[in-house]
C-alpha cells in the first residue's frame, strides 16, 4: 500500500510540476494555427523575404501603413521599447512592419520609415495586387477610405502583432492595449528566458 501512495505522490507531482513548468504569456496564444504560416515579400531593397530569413529569433509582424496618423506608429514605439527593455535579448528578435499601402509606402518610403523607429526594425511589402490576398491569408482586415484627393486616403486595418517563437511557429496575436513591459516578457518567455 505504501508503494503505490509513494507512486501516486510521484504521478501527482509530476502533474504538477508540468503545470508550473507550462509556458504563460499576457497575450493570447494561438494555438495549432492553420493560417499566417509563411510569406513571401520583398523588403526596402528589393529581396524576397520569407520567415525561414529569421529562423532562431522570435519574429513580430505588424500590418500597417506609413501614413497612418496615431496606431501604427503606436505599435512600433511599443516594439522599439520592448526592444530597449529586452537588453542583448534584442539581438535575438526581428521586427517586420508590411504595408497594406504598397502604392504610396514604396521602398524609399519603407527604407526610411520602418527603421526611423529602430534602426532593426524591416519593412516589407507586396504588390498592390497581391496585398489584398496576403491581407486575407494573415486574417488581418482593411479598408480604403477615400479622402479629398486621390492621394489622401486613409485606411481602416486590424491592429494586432503576431509572435512567432524562434523555430518560425505562430504563437502569439499581441494586442494594441499591450505595454512594453507585457511584449517584453512574452518575447523573454518565447525566447525560453525567464526574469
């Protein structure tokens, strides 16, 4: 009888500690996705980008556009602090903004644009045909909104930055009430880093 209480104990630790040992993040995970797996796109130079680029560093991947006037450039301050927070972890993580704007954000605009905020940050894009599929193949929705010349639209667009851990795996969909101190963590914690 002895035994096998001893026996229970062990299991029920077991248990236990795979509970504690459990990965927790502040944003919610994804789990087992079946869309946003991989892209391919060109980045300010004219290179085509895949996600296998940056294998072994966690990848945040922001959808916007370079005219927009109050949450893109929000969401990538709030990655360029994470950044600042994460210290040498930095090194290990990649920001890529895409573009849902691809007619005015070409690559002059994205070469000066993305890294303006950190001087690592990556700016891709599509073309303009192919960006509406790309939109839809990531789940992130947009919409033109015209203005009062042809040149001054705005554009409505879902606002969220997806994680992938460092073997290229969606993990993560950050939202725009997130804080530095929150993004840095779960970086530090795809990152296999605790602190």
């Amino acid at each position: 009888m002895r035994k096998h209480l001893s026996w229970l104990f062990f299991l029920c630790f077991l248990g236990a500690s795979a509970v504690f040992a459990r990965e927790t993040f502040h944003a919610p995970e994804i789990e087992s996705p079946a869309f946003a797996r991989d892209f391919r796109l060109l980045d300010a130079g004219g290179k085509t980008r895949t996600l296998a680029d940056w294998r072994g560093k966690v990848v945040l991947l922001f959808f916007g556009y370079a005219h927009c006037p109050d949450v893109c450039p929000t969401s990538l301050l709030r990655a360029a602090k994470a950044m600042t927070l994460l210290g040498p972890a930095a090194e290990r993580v990649q920001v890529l903004f895409v573009t849902l704007d691809p007619k005015r954000d070409t690559p002059a605009v994205l070469r000066e644009y993305t890294p303006a905020f950190h001087p690592s940050f990556i700016g891709l894009y599509a073309s303009p045909q192919e960006t509406p599929k790309l939109a839809r193949d990531f789940r992130v929705f947009f919409r033109v909104n015209p203005g009062r010349a042809p040149d001054t639209y705005t554009i409505d667009h879902s606002v969220v930055t997806y994680a992938y851990d460092p073997m290229g795996k969606l993990r993560l969909a950050i939202g725009h009430d997130a804080t530095p101190e929150e993004m840095a963590a779960d970086i530090r914690t795809l990152l296999g880093e605790r602190k």
